[in-house]
C-alpha cells in the first residue's frame, strides 16, 4: 500500500462513529470499505443523473460512448477491478456542460457533491478540464486517459462519419490524423488536449489514437441513445 493510499485509508478510518471504533479495531481494509458503500453510485442511478442535466442526444452519445472508452481502457491498461468505476467516470465527465457550459468542470463538482458521489469520481471527472477551467492536474492513469480521450472520441467519431460505412470498423489512424492535421476539420475538438494528453501517457500520437480506435471498435452498436 502507497502512502497516499494509506493516508486515504486513515481518514476513512476516523469517519467511522466514535462507537464502533471504540467496539473493535478497525483495519484499513474494513474502513476502506466502509466509505466506499457509502458513496457508492451504480451504474442505473449515475445514468438518471446524467440525464436530469443533459436532454440533448448528441451530450448523451458522447457520455456513453466515452463511458464504454474507459472501460475498455481500464481492462487493456490492467485496471479490471476498477473498469466499473473508469466507466462511471466516462459516463459522468461532462456532467454539466449542456446546462452550464461556462462553468464546466466547476459547476458539476458542486452537483456531484450533492448527490452525494465520492470524492475520487469528483476530481476524475473535473481533471479532464486542466488548464480549460480548473487547475486540477489529471495524475491517475485513469485522469490521464479521460483527458487524452475525450477530445479524441469525438474527432475518430467525426471522422467515421465521413466514410461510406459510417463506422469505426475499417477506420486507420493515417485516416484520423490526416483531418487531426486539418484545424477546421471537427474544430471544437482540441488537437492541443489530445497532444497533450498522450504526453501525460507517455505515448505517441499514433499509439493513442490507435488504441482510441480500437476501443471504440469494441463499443459501437452498444451506445446507441
């Protein structure tokens, strides 16, 4: 266990009632646990969510395409016990962008908190909005895929859109990077976050985007509105 697994571990210990930490010891597992139930969210009551602050179909096919995303990534990158959790990470990043665009990445944190989500999803999410908004630096690898595959989900998606099949099945990267290079191509989809994003990975251009498009190869046909 890290330090700040171990840090994050103690704190989770001292929420517990003073009475059943007087009744027994509480072991760092027990109390990890503990805080984990009591914020979990499933997967139904997180999508009930997204759509009270979301209406529009385009915002709903982004959150579920970028959901199924992390997850795939949170199985590729060794992450399979925690691919629920990327997965609502996805699913929820862009939370309040269709109500308060000018507050994105700010105003959801607020929302989140009174829905009670924990605190790990809260920053994941806001995370994806460093230097566009907020100064919370993605450090998990988590956080770092979000952030370098957000933007890039929509350009391969926008791209597949062009081609007679409509699909990311016979998609190729020198295909993506040909309209990455052309600025008015999908404008609203930063080249700097995404080249910036695969530095914070540690991977070249070309690895990200291969890899973006093989997850959503593995997600099309499922996240339809």
């Amino acid at each position: 266990m890290t330090n700040s697994e171990r840090d994050k571990a103690e704190i989770a210990a001292r929420e517990l009632t003073k009475s059943e930490a007087t009744e027994r010891t509480v072991t760092v597992r027990e109390a990890t646990d503990w805080v984990a139930s009591r914020n979990a969210m499933n997967r139904d009551t997180a999508y009930e969510l997204l759509l009270t602050y979301n209406k529009e179909p385009f915002h709903i096919q982004h959150a579920l395409t970028v959901e199924c995303v992390m997850r795939w990534f949170a199985n590729e990158l060794g992450y399979g016990a925690e691919a629920d959790f990327w997965a609502l990470v996805g699913l929820l990043h862009d939370l309040d962008f269709e109500c308060y665009p000018q507050e994105h990445c700010v105003r959801q944190q607020k929302l989140m908190r009174e829905a009670g989500l924990d605190e790990r999803l809260i920053r994941a999410c806001a995370s994806h909005g460093y230097l566009l908004g907020v100064d919370i630096a993605p450090e998990h690898t988590m956080e770092k895929v979000l952030y370098a595959t957000d933007e890039l989900t929509g350009l391969i998606g926008a791209v597949a859109l062009m081609r007679p099949s409509k699909s990311v099945m016979d998609l190729e990267v020198k295909s993506v990077k040909k309209k990455y290079k052309q600025a008015n191509f999908a404008a609203g989809c930063s080249r700097e976050v995404i080249a910036r994003g695969a530095e914070m990975l540690g991977w070249e251009l070309d690895e990200l985007i291969a890899r973006t498009i093989q997850a959503m190869r593995a997600c099309e046909g499922r996240v339809d509105v």
